[in-house]
C-alpha cells in the first residue's frame, strides 16, 4: 500500500502543481472556464498559489513530514470541493469533471497518506 501512497502522491502533486502554474500564468482557457463560472479573472493567479503550496506540501509530506502532506491534501479536497459547487451554481457541466475528478484523486491521496504507516 505504501507503494499506492507514493505513486497518488505524485500524481496528485503532478496534476495540482500543473494545474496551479497554468493559473499563475494566466492561460485563456483557464481565464475562459474561470468567466464561465462566474470566479474573476483577477482571482485567477491567486487561486494558483494555494495549488502550487499544496504540491510542495504534498511532495514534503512524501520527504518525512508526513503531516504536511496530510495539511495539503485536506486542503486539496476543500478546494475542488468548493471547484464542484462553484461549477454546479454556475451551472456550468461541460467542465465540471476537472475539479470532480481532482476532488477524487485528492481524496483517494488524502486517504493514503493517514492510512499508510509512516
């Protein structure tokens, strides 16, 4: 299982960490899916900073601060979470499997990281 733990941990930090370097630099697509949901354009690059931390975190984690990994991928879930809602209440559906997948995969790396042995 520490294997499963290792291989979603750098996945999760993979995807998250693109994912939030594509917001810092301000991608149109990631500016046109943030106007569709109705989240400012200006919010954009903020909202990458917490993304580009949690892959720190998460990578941390794997490097012996077990609890930091643990911090980000709480994080990780609340966030595309609130991604999820913020799609539905925008009733935007043709995008909303980026952050249900990410709300998964997180979870499933948050599940890992508390149940593997340290």
């Amino acid at each position: 299982m520490f294997v499963a733990y290792v291989v979603f941990t750098l996945v999760t930090a993979l995807v998250v960490g693109a994912i939030g370097v594509l917001d810092l630099r301000r991608v149109p697509a990631v500016l046109a899916t943030s106007e569709a949901v109705d989240v400012p354009v200006s919010w954009v690059a903020p909202l990458g900073v917490p993304k580009v931390a949690a892959t720190l975190g998460l990578l941390l984690g794997l490097a012996g601060w077990r609890w930091l990994g643990v911090a980000a991928g709480v994080g990780l879930v609340v966030f595309f979470i609130l991604a999820v809602l913020t799609h539905l209440r925008a009733r935007v559906y043709s995008t909303l499997w980026a952050p249900a997948g990410l709300v998964v995969l997180s979870a499933v790396t948050l599940w890992l990281g508390v149940a593997v042995p340290a």
